[in-house]
C-alpha cells in the first residue's frame, strides 16, 4: 500500500542526490520485516497534491535498492 510522505520545498535542491530509506514490514507487523528483492517500484514528486508529476523515478533506473 502506498503511503503518503510530505517533504518541504526547502529540503530539495536543484543537482542535490537523496536518499530516502523505508523499512517494509509485513502487514500491519512492525517487527516482521518483507525481503521486497524482485519487486517493481516508482516513486514521484508533485508541486500539489493531485498534479503531474514534476520527477518520478521507477527501478531498475533511478531507484535502488540496497540492503
């Protein structure tokens, strides 16, 4: 499931790399962590809420997956 996560325009910066770190857990487990190799992800920013994307990023290019 999709969660929503607010960043401040003040925490990006033009030419700047970000790291965003999530743990995935298992269900509504907050112990029991998923192994989420061989999954598909995309990930997007939008000035507002219901607009086009200004970024996205989906793997294997633009997102990876460590750990």
């Amino acid at each position: 499931m999709a969660r929503e996560a607010h960043i401040e325009a003040g925490d990006l910066f033009l030419g700047e790399d970000k790291t965003l770190r999530f743990v995935v857990y298992d269900g509504d487990s907050t112990t029991t962590v998923v192994d989420v190799t061989g999954w598909a992800f995309s990930w997007s920013v939008s000035r507002k809420r219901g607009l086009s994307p200004v970024l996205a990023k989906t793997t294997p290019t633009g997102i990876t997956i460590t750990g």
